[in-house]
C-alpha cells in the first residue's frame, strides 16, 4: 500500500465541541431516561464508574454478548436504573445518533477517495456503530480499525503497532489525523505522521494532509 492517511472518529467527524449536542450528552440522557432521580453529572459518573470489568477490561474493547451484558447490569446497579438489556442499549444507540458530524470533514474525507487510501481507526463502544454508520459512508475507507473489533484501545502502543501490521506499510507512509492527544504521542511513538486536531480546525487538518500526499 502506498501512503494512507487514517482518520479518528470521535472529535473529529463525530462532533465533540462543547457548543453541540456531544456523546456526553447520549451517555447522560440515556441513564437519566431510566433514573431521573439522578442530576446530568451524576449520569454522567455512573457511566465513568462502569467503563470497566472486574478484569480491568474497558467497554471499548467488548465484543462478545456475556461482556456486554455484564456492562448493561454494572450500570443498572450502580446507577439503580429500571430498565431491560434491550431498551437500554437500543436507547443509547438512538442517542447516538442524534450527535451530528463535522459535514466539512465528511466531503474532504470524499474527495481524498481516488486520491490516496484511507482509514478509519477509532475507539468507541459497541453502541456506537449505529451512529457512526449514518454519519459517513465506511465504503470510502480502505479499512476501518474499530476497538470492540480490535482487542485494544489507542492508549495502548500495541493498537498501533496491529493497525500498521494490517496495514502493511511502514510507519512514515502514515499520516494519523486524532483530536486527543495521548493517541498522537502513541502514533508518533510508533513513527507515524501526526496532526492533533479537532474537525473544526478542517484548514489544518487539509493543510496536514496535503502536504503528506504531495
């Protein structure tokens, strides 16, 4: 493969900015549906509180239904919910969606298609598929890397180092576009390309690209 450029997901496409309806607000109005007792802070914490297994395992990375059903009960008992397996994840999912995207990024993400290979390589729950689908169009990527898929998360080095194996390529034909910063040190850790970046600052993130391509 020749050069790729590989796009986060969260913060970048998905909007985070403070000023937009965010995945903080999903997460909250989805526990406060089934507990309204609770204030939007403390929906908040019993989503941080239960982001882990009794294995040290976060949410990110479940795939298989017996962890997923084990996260669905942890937040039920810790946030006292009245609510089934079913409702609760199709809820989340819904709320999901609601989050809107960066539609600037979306079109430039399009026009990179026939220009250089793209992916996509993000850490989010398994509820968050849905969202993510309808927001932009996964055919355009080369490979999509997603945690729940992967084993890891991008706090781990060892993220990176599977994502470049699948891929194929040496470390300096990646350019890794992600709006936190522990990811970009990871990157450059393993020898990538970086560009720190939110999808609001879409003139840095071309000017990065463009540069890396050319």
């Amino acid at each position: 493969m020749e050069k790729v450029v590989i796009f986060d997901w969260g913060g970048v496409i998905l909007k985070e900015y403070p000023e937009h309806y965010c995945d903080r607000d999903a997460i909250k109005d989805t526990i406060q549906k089934f507990n309204s007792s609770l204030t939007r802070d403390e929906a908040y914490q019993v989503y941080l509180d239960t982001l882990h297994d009794e294995n040290g395992n976060i949410i990110s990375v479940f795939e298989n239904e017996e962890n997923k059903y084990k996260w669905y009960e942890r937040v039920k008992e810790r946030g006292n919910l009245e609510v089934s397996y079913e409702e609760f994840i199709n809820t989340f999912i819904e709320n999901y969606k609601k989050i809107d995207k960066y539609n600037e990024v979306v079109e430039y993400i399009y026009s990179l298609k026939n220009r250089t290979p793209l992916a996509l390589f993000s850490d989010l729950i398994f509820v968050c598929f849905g969202a993510l689908e309808k927001q932009i169009d996964l055919k355009v990527f080369d490979k999509v890397f997603l945690s729940y898929e992967e084993g890891f998360v991008k706090s781990d080095i060892k993220a990176f180092e599977n994502v470049q194996k699948k891929l194929g390529v040496e470390a300096e034909k990646i350019l890794f576009v992600d709006n936190n910063p522990i990811n970009i040190e990871n990157a450059k850790r393993q020898g990538w390309n970086t560009c720190l970046a939110y999808g609001y600052e879409l003139e840095k993130i071309k000017e990065n690209i463009e540069a890396f391509i050319n």
